[in-house]
C-alpha cells in the first residue's frame, strides 16, 4: 500500500519547533517512499481557534518548503491538486464524527455518562508495535486511571482528540502516524478506537521529544523553540530544515550538512533515535552561517536589501552598484541576516554614532595627530581601491614609528562607528574618497 502520512497541528498561536520538526518527519518519509503528504488542522475547539492561528502553522510550513499533497479546495473531500489544495479542517468534518458515535453506540461499544459519551475500554493487554521503539506493552495495572473508559463527546457535542485523531486517521487512510513521544500514552486508545470502527490501525512511529541542551523540558518562551524566532530572526529555511532534520534523527557516516534532496535520499524511519534530542542552538548558528556564506549572488542581495528595509533602512537612494559593492564585503561575515542591519548600516547613513567604549580607547589625544597623518595620506593615494590604501595606512605607521592597528582602530571607528565589521580597506574603497575624508574630519572634531 502507498504510504500515507499526517501532519495534523492545533493551531493555537505559534508553531513549535517540536510540531515543525513532526512535520518534517513525516514529509521526508512521504517524499522518500513515494507517497502522500497530508495536512489537517484540529480546530474542533473553537474557543482557542483563529484564522491567524492557522495562518501561522501553514506560512511556517510554507518557509520551511514542505508542500502539502491533497486537501478541499471548496470543501470538496475527495482532494485537490498538489500546491492547490488547502489543508482539512476537523471543524468541516462534524458530521462524519456523530455518524460514527452513533455507530459505536449502536453496538454497545459506548454508552452515554452525564451527557457525555464514553468509550468502553477493553480490559485487555495493550500492545503498540512501534517503528522507532519496538514492542510495548501496557496492562490495565499499567494505566493510572481506575476506569479506563474514556469520554470521546463531551456533553456539549464536541468531539474529543482521541476520537476525531482516529476517525479522520481511518477515513483519510494514514498508513504511517509519526508523531511525537509524548503521544504514546495516547496510542493504546487509539489503537482500542481503530479496532472497535473495524480496522487494523496505523504503523505507529514514536520520535524522540526535543529537550534544552541542559537536559530540561523545552518550552514555548526558551530560545528557539517557535518558528517565528526563525522566519523573524534572519534565519535560512534551508538552514533550520537541515537542522532541524538531525534533532533525532542520524544518517549514516554522521553527516551534518545536507541539502533537502540528499536528506530525502538518506531519510528512514530506522534511522530515528530512541533518546531525547537537545538543541544546540550554537549548532543551528553554525549550519545557518555555512548556508549564508554559499548562497548564490542574487538572492544574497535580495535577502540582505529586504531585511534592511525591515529595519527601515531603504537602499534604493543609493546606486545599485555601490549597494552590491557593500554588502559583497559583508558575505561570509555573519550568521543570520538579522545581524546585518548593525553590522553593515554605516554604508547607509551619514549618521555615524561612536561606539562609547571605543571612544575612550582610541579618540585619544595621541591618535588625533596619526588620524591627521592617516587622512592626509589617503587624500593624496594613488588611487581609492584597498590595495593602495592599505599601503598608504602601513606607510603612514611606518613613518610615525607605530603599529598598524594604532591607525586601523580609530580609522575604523571614524569611518563606521564600531570596532569591528567588514575588512577596513575594502570597506573604505566601497565608502569612497569623499566620504571617508568627511567621516574622519568629522572624527577628528571629537578628539
């Protein structure tokens, strides 16, 4: 049979890098077996539901690059054409779930407590076949609850998650269900749901939870665990898909770096870990700025103008040639673009604000004569390209009987404001004549 898996999220306001790293999972198992990758949004609780809540879960997924297969495209169930179709809504789909309670009530496979309906348990050993943790076996002993019925439609004819997950399961066809390790105390209800509605259950594949790099449970306020943190932050969806594919999972020869098509390739079930992964978000910083670095020419560009204009810096007041000549000093100096406002914005201001540290350390009055020096050296180079004004500076130190960086640091500091950046000569080639000896006039007043 052709696999077939689910991504099936409740939207409640942000999208968890656990939930992202779900839906990965099961969307490199579809694409690495041939087979269907589909989206359903669990909505039945209309009190925490909103329409920006779901459209925080599918633009994630979208930045991530993980396309759904099938869904309605005006409430037609039978699916729609890949890239067309929108995901299911359990909401839509009330009525397929009263249908089946009255089936199960109907054998005497649930029967009505307070209002409510309850699912009758069977008082039998539990067995889960699990693809990542092998055999497990649950005895009623084994559960904490003295009764192990269970509601599955609240009194107010709201349907519960363990009927709506198995119902929609089964009528969408899910041969494959790989979600997270907290839902294994789930998974023996379920299993009990699918034998009662007459069918085999799903291979069931448990991953491995996502913990902090000390160990502790991560929640929704620790440092990388929304999405948004990634889509806002400068971050490459390339980067944090790669990243994110190796939290519990290893291919073979302990490969780190990988496009999406060779992750594909390499992506197995077997190959998921049985401990808890720990995010290391020095790692994800690590494969962020190896993306960045590689990236080709036009969407460096395209990215970096965007995430200035974000920042409210517009660089179409400047020729296009000298907005390429500066940020081609910035590639490879940087991790995520979210740093690059701060890092490169003095090409873009004639509004240079002094570091207040540096400004102690080196507009010092024993520098404003070597600046002095510096500035007239450079008035008179050869030409304005790096070359000639990196030897123009070592001459200049040369002849004052100093070390070179007693000019570099507070021509720097003239020039862009802060201590480090981009490589100084270049940077001052891209600047330009005029405005390197303005920025260090106006330096030399501060002295």
């Amino acid at each position: 049979m052709k696999t077939r898996v689910r991504f099936a999220p409740s939207p409640t306001g942000y999208l968890h890098i656990g939930g992202a790293r779900t839906a990965l999972f099961n969307w490199l198992y579809a694409r690495h077996t041939g087979g269907t990758f589909v989206l359903r949004i669990e909505d039945t609780d209309a009190a925490r539901n909103s329409q920006e809540a779901v459209d925080v879960i599918l633009n994630g997924l979208r930045w991530l690059g993980l396309d759904w297969d099938e869904g309605p495209l005006t409430g037609d169930a039978t699916g729609a054409s890949k890239g067309d179709c929108g995901p299911y809504f359990q909401s839509q789909r009330k009525e397929n779930y009263q249908r089946r309670v009255e089936g199960l009530l109907s054998r005497g496979l649930a029967y009505e407590h307070e209002g409510a309906v309850k699912f009758k348990m069977p008082r039998e050993t539990a067995v889960i076949q699990d693809l990542i943790k092998g055999e497990i076996r649950r005895d009623l002993t084994d559960r904490e609850e003295a009764d192990p019925d269970f509601v599955i439609m609240r009194s107010d004819g709201q349907p519960v998650f363990h009927l709506v997950n198995v119902i929609d399961d089964l009528e969408m066809n899910i041969t494959h269900v790989i979600r997270g390790e907290d839902h294994l105390i789930n998974t023996t209800k379920h299993i009990a749901l699918f034998k009662a509605f007459g069918v085999q259950p799903p291979h069931y594949a448990h991953i491995p939870l996502i913990l902090n790099k000390d160990g502790s449970k991560m929640s929704k306020r620790d440092q990388g665990a929304s999405l948004t943190s990634y889509t806002e932050g400068g971050f490459l969806p390339e980067a944090v898909t790669n990243y994110i594919s190796l939290l519990g999972w290893s291919p073979k020869e302990n490969r780190e770096k990988m496009s999406l098509a060779e992750t594909i390739e390499r992506f197995d079930l077997p190959q998921i870990l049985k401990h808890n992964a720990r995010f290391d978000y020095e790692k994800l910083l690590w494969l962020q700025g190896e993306y960045a670095r590689e990236l080709a020419p036009d969407r460096f560009y395209e990215l970096a103008v965007h995430t200035f204009a974000k920042a409210g810096v517009d660089t179409n007041h400047f020729p296009l040639g000298y907005v390429k000549a500066a940020l081609d000093t910035c590639k490879g100096k940087f991790k995520t673009f979210s740093e690059l406002p701060s890092y490169a914005g003095f090409y873009f201001t004639d509004k240079i604000e002094y570091d207040a540290e540096a400004v102690k350390k080196d507009f010092v009055p024993e520098n404003k004569p070597r600046l002095e020096k510096l500035r007239d050296a450079f008035t008179h180079a050869p030409a304005f390209n790096a070359e000639s004004l990196e030897a123009a500076l070592k001459e200049t130190a040369k002849t004052l009987g100093v070390k070179a960086g007693l000019l570099v640091h507070p021509c720097r500091l003239a020039v862009t404001g802060k201590t480090s950046g981009p490589s100084l000569y270049h940077l001052l080639q891209v600047l330009g004549k005029e405005r390197v000896l303005a920025r260090i006039e106006k330096a030399l007043g501060s002295f």
